[in-house]
C-alpha cells in the first residue's frame, strides 16, 4: 500500500533503486542472456519489493533471491515452449501427408472455432498435459476438458466413418 510509505522511505527507496538496479539487472542478463528478458525480472523484482516495502528487512537480498525465482520461472517456460516445438516439430515430420480424398484432420482442427482450437493444439498436437493447457488459457481444467470433449465430437460429425476412433 503506497500511502503508508512516508517520503524517507520513498526517498530510500529511490536510493536503492539507483545503486542496485544495474548490477541486478547485469546479474540477470548473465543468466537469461537476453537484455529485455534481464530488464524486466529487475523491474519485477523491485516492483514486487515496493509492495512490500515496509515489511522487508534486508531489500538488496529480497532482490536477488526475487530475480532468481523470476529466472528460474523463465528457464521453465522457455523448456515448456521447447518441448511443445520439439513435439510438434517431430509430429509434423513423421505424419504422412493427407490423400485429397480425406479432409485433412490438421485442417479440420485449424477450421475449430477459437474457443475449441487453442486446448486441441496445446493438448493433442503438442502433448501438453490438461494442467498446462488451463494454466496458458488461463482457463478452469474443466473447462479445457469439457472444450476438447466438444472440439472431439466436432471432429467426428466433419470426419463421419472415415476415422474408426477420435479420442
């Protein structure tokens, strides 16, 4: 809460800033070696020590310990992205290409609305668990299963019996 941080505090706080900022961001751009990715955690993390100003004793070490679960925190997502496009990458590699009599079941996934679209890919094309899926969609689990069981009964009234199994 702002209006509780006097002008001292506010004073000090503006001190830390300058003297730690650039080393802390220089400290993360050596881990993520990115400059934008090390700027934001570093601005993360002294966002997230200003809210909690008056509760931190030692700021410099809430910094750092801060900015190292935000890295750590990226590292995961860059993993997740490239296990998803290590999948997909193989999967579209090893599929046969569809014959032109048989609509394609990719086109037909493509031509799902939105809603149904987005949980088929992450779930089936790049083998994202359900937990995953509603984490990125920002969306219940159940949700994400109820929209692949709807994306599912789509996919088999476009195919007819020319698939024996979607599931």
């Amino acid at each position: 809460m702002r209006s509780a941080v006097i002008p001292s505090q506010e004073h000090a706080a503006a001190e830390l800033f300058t003297a730690l900022y650039p080393r802390l961001a220089g400290w993360v751009r050596r881990l993520v070696d990115d400059d934008g990715t090390a700027h934001e955690i570093a601005s993360e993390a002294f966002t997230r020590l200003w809210a909690r100003w008056t509760k931190v004793e030692e700021p410099s070490g809430f910094l750092y310990v801060t900015a190292a679960n935000l890295v750590r925190d990226h590292w995961r997502k860059l993993e997740r992205e490239r296990r998803a496009l290590r999948r997909v990458t193989t999967e579209e590699a090893l599929r046969p290409q569809p014959q032109d009599s048989d609509p394609s079941v990719r086109m037909l996934v493509q031509a799902l609305p939105e809603r149904l679209r987005n949980p088929a890919l992450l779930y089936y094309y790049a083998d994202l668990p359900i937990r995953e899926v509603a984490a990125l969609l920002g969306r219940n689990e159940g949700t994400v299963k109820a929209d692949l069981h709807a994306a599912r009964e789509v996919l088999r009234g476009k195919l007819g019996g020319r698939h024996d199994r979607i599931s």
